[in-house]
C-alpha cells in the first residue's frame, strides 16, 4: 500500500482505552467495541498508522511479579488515588503467547479491527517483543535451551538478574530479561540469540504475526544486535534483523518495521530492515530548551532523517503536558511534527493529560481534557495534512544576525517545505525563553519580481512581502520568547 513520504502514527493504550469503553457500556470491552466514530476521526485527523500497544495474551505469572513488586505499587498509587489491586494486568510486554487476548475478544476481533481501520485507509501497528518473554510461556517449559541460563553463582551474585526455574528437564537458573545498564525485568525472561532455533522460532512468530497486521513495533530493538547481546551476556550470535525483515517483506510485502532503539544505534537497525527508528535524541534535546543542539542534530542528512519516528511522548516518557510549560510544549511539537520523518502522536497527548500510565496497569485516571492543548493539536493536525507537509521536500533554513551584535539568531530553528507542485511553506520557531530576531534566507530562486503573502496557519499573522527583497535579504523575523510561525508562502495576483 503506497502512503505519504511523512506519514503520521497514532499509539492507543488497548488495555486502557478498552477499560474506558467498559466503564461507559456497563460490561468487558474488547476491540470489536472500538467504536467507528474514534476510527473515523483519526484517518480524518490525518493518520495513516495507528498503533495498537499490547493486545497479546499476558499471564498470570508476569501479573503476580507485577502485583508483588512494592516500587511498582508506589507508582500504581501514585497514579491511581483509587487504586484497586483488580488494575493490576501485568506488563504487556511480559508476553505468553503472540495470539490476541482472549479479555479482547482473541485473533478474530482484530482482523475484524484490521477490516475496519482498512476501510478508512488506516494501516494496523502491533508489538513485537524480540528480548524476552513472560516466566509462563510454553518455551520455558518445552525449550529452556532458547533462554539465557546461569550458574548458582550467577544466582548468588546477581539475585536480581537470575530465578530458579522448574522445567521438563529439571531446575534451571534462567535470567530474567534486561538491558545491559539496568537490572533485569522480573517478569520476563531473556532469550537466548546465540542459539539459532530460538532465532528461527522468533522468526516464526513474526511471519505469523505479519499476516495479523501491516506493521510492528519492536521493543527495545537493539538487544537483540550481535555486539549489544555479546556484549550483555557474553555470548556470540548471528545477526536477526537483516534476515527477519527481508523474511517478512518476502512473504508481506509492504510491511512496516519500527524500532524501539537508544545508544546511537538508530542508523545501524536502519540499515537492517528497519522502515523507522526512534529519535529521542531529538526528543533529550527539546527538553533542555536550547536551540543550537536541536539544530545541529537536524544537520543529519534526509537519507537517515526521513526514518525517524519524532515523538514528544510514548507510553515509556512522561506526559508532554507535564514536562513542557504551556509554550514550551507548543513551540516543542511544531519542531517535532514539522521536521522529516515518522510523526508520532500518543493517546491523551492531544488532550493535555499529564499522567503516565504504567503498562502493568489496565487502567488510568481520570483527567479533564486541557482545552487550550486540545484546540493547539487540533490546528496541528490540520495543518500536517497539508500535502506539502505529507509530501514535500523539507530543508534546514540558515538563520543570520539580525544586526551586529544581536545573538538572537543562534535560537530560531526554520524550516522550508517545497511541493508537490508550487507549494512553499515556511516553519520558524524562536526555542528559547527570550525575545529573538534574525534573517532567514529563504530557498527560492522564483520570488524576484512578485509580491508574497505570508498567511500563518498556526496563528493570526498576515504578511505581504516584496519578492525582490525576500530574494536579496530573506525574511526578517521578530518572534516573542517560544513564539512560532507556520506560514503558507504564496503569491499575489
């Protein structure tokens, strides 16, 4: 299925939104009562993907480390005042089996989802977790030899990163999941990459998977390359990704891969199958506020830019409303949405909702809608559907003293978009905290000789410009501390 050059994903908690629908029907909700109306609006909002996080089946084992782990507890209350020990599900990457749950209406209510997100041109996201699975999982039984083993000694030095484990063949010491710069997760266990009929079992589990959807998340992607897993558990093993994905397209072609990926490994899983990769560097950079270190990250050439996925929250960060001020968190997502790459838009992030939900619970607070973000994403979203901004060519604009001595230039990051056909449409944002000024040389060679209007479609500003001078100098800008223009740059007459 062909789609936009930029095109726009939409992340749903399934568990949480499921538990929302539940409260106002009176009885379980599964997927097939997602209703049409909340479809509707999000391909007329102007997505294309829409991310369905954690509809696999969970257990009970994963559940109970859930429950029992007492730093969790602290968070669950924290975030739930009325907590309940029934909001406890267990992570949902703390997977038993990749079938859909059966609390969510199992494998045939999701193809009747999928049926219903094509009719509206909407393509379905899944998870798949390569790192790891829950302690209950058939495989820990049947196969212990496609998980990480460790010694008694493993077990007394480092109890919080090895369990015993009964098994077909006897006791074992298994590692729980992790990464190598945190102790390891408790509700899951590490897989083990060196051994080859684990890598095939997990390829089978995604060619299955790819007949259920158009797309998967794959969570903490980077485990599972060779030099980040020897260097974790100091066993070599083959690479998975190049093989997987070109697997999977062969037998699905189309199909999307996101990753999940830190440690500036973003360009290494793109060159192994990877459609999109995450881009929280970007992201590390909006919060400290300062322009420079944003702009110099977006010097990155388009080859690697236009696959990555820029986000101001996910289910793994806080709330962007909780972590930007008001302005901050505007001027944020029109760098963010307006720069090349996968736009990636959270469930309650259009709302302004300030609390992050932990992925052991199945529900959230409940949070009044903030209707000054609500109405600010609502002219974004509209905005971004703008064919120029979907498929256009984009381009760091250079920005230049407005006069001697004046340093304000160095906190405006502009952008120029360009087609299809002769679109010109203009992005600058003054990232600081301070009144700014600067020239902005515009990429044009056409504008000498005609007059521009320069309609703002993110606010009330109207400018006609001579063409001539835009040409000769550029646009002079003025912008107050975290102030924005998205301009739709056009000619008179």
């Amino acid at each position: 299925m062909a789609g936009p050059r930029y095109p726009s994903l939409f992340q749903v908690n399934t568990r949480v939104r499921l538990s929302e629908l539940s409260a106002g029907l009176g009885r379980p909700a599964t997927l097939d009562d997602v209703p049409d109306a909340e479809l509707d609006r999000l391909a007329a909002d102007g997505f294309d993907l829409v991310w369905f996080l954690g509809v696999w089946q969970t257990g009970e084992a994963a559940r109970r480390v859930s429950a029992s782990n007492e730093g969790w507890r602290a968070e669950y209350r924290r975030v739930l005042p009325d907590f309940r020990e029934s909001d406890v599900c267990g992570s949902c990457f703390a997977i038993r089996d990749y079938h859909v749950h059966s609390d969510f209406g199992g494998d045939a209510a999701l193809a009747r989802l999928r049926g219903r997100l094509r009719e509206r041109g909407l393509r379905l996201i899944l998870d798949f977790v390569p790192n790891h699975m829950a302690p209950d999982h058939p495989w820990v039984t049947d196969h212990p030899e496609w998980f990480v083993e460790g010694t008694w000694a493993d077990l007394g030095r480092e109890p919080q990163n090895y369990t015993k484990v009964p098994t077909a063949t006897g006791e074992r010491i298994l590692a729980y999941g992790r990464d190598p710069y945190f102790d390891g997760w408790p509700d899951t266990f590490q897989l083990n990459y060196g051994c080859w009929a684990l890598q095939e079992a997990m390829l089978g589990e995604l060619l299955r998977i790819s007949k259920q959807c158009d797309g998967v998340r794959c969570d903490m992607a980077m485990l599972v390359l060779p030099e980040v897993f020897e260097r974790t558990w100091g066993i070599p093993s083959e690479p998975f990704w190049p093989r997987a994905t070109a697997a999977v397209r062969s037998a699905a072609p189309g199909f999307l891969f996101l990753a999940e990926v830190y440690w500036d490994l973003e360009w290494t899983l793109q060159q192994q199958g990877f459609d999109y990769t995450y881009d929280k560097r970007l992201y590390d950079r909006l919060e400290h506020r300062l322009a420079r270190p944003v702009r110099e990250h977006l010097y990155a050439g388009l080859d690697f830019q236009d696959r990555l996925a820029r986000f101001l929250e996910n289910h793994d960060e806080p709330r962007a409303a909780a972590t930007f001020p008001p302005e901050v968190h505007r001027a944020a997502a029109v760098v963010t949405f307006f720069t090349p790459g996968l736009r990636f838009v959270h469930q309650g992030q259009r709302e302004g909702k300030r609390t992050r939900i932990p992925v052991h619970l199945g529900r959230g607070p409940s949070e009044r809608p903030d209707a000054e973000v609500a109405h600010f994403y609502e002219d974004l979203l509209a905005c971004l559907r703008d064919a120029a901004f979907r498929l256009g060519s984009w381009q760091l604009l250079e920005c230049r003293a407005a006069w001697d001595g004046n340093p304000t230039w160095d906190d405006f990051l502009a952008f120029a978009w360009s087609g299809p056909g002769d679109l010109r449409r203009l992005v600058a944002v003054n990232y600081s905290g301070h009144q700014s000024q600067c020239w902005l040389a515009l990429p044009w060679g056409e504008l000498a000789g005609r007059t521009f209007r320069l309609s703002d479609r993110l606010g009330p500003a109207v400018h006609d410009r001579d063409g001539n001078e835009l040409a000769a100098r550029g646009l002079y800008l003025d912008l107050p501390a975290w102030g924005y223009h998205v301009f739709e740059v056009a000619p008179l007459g």
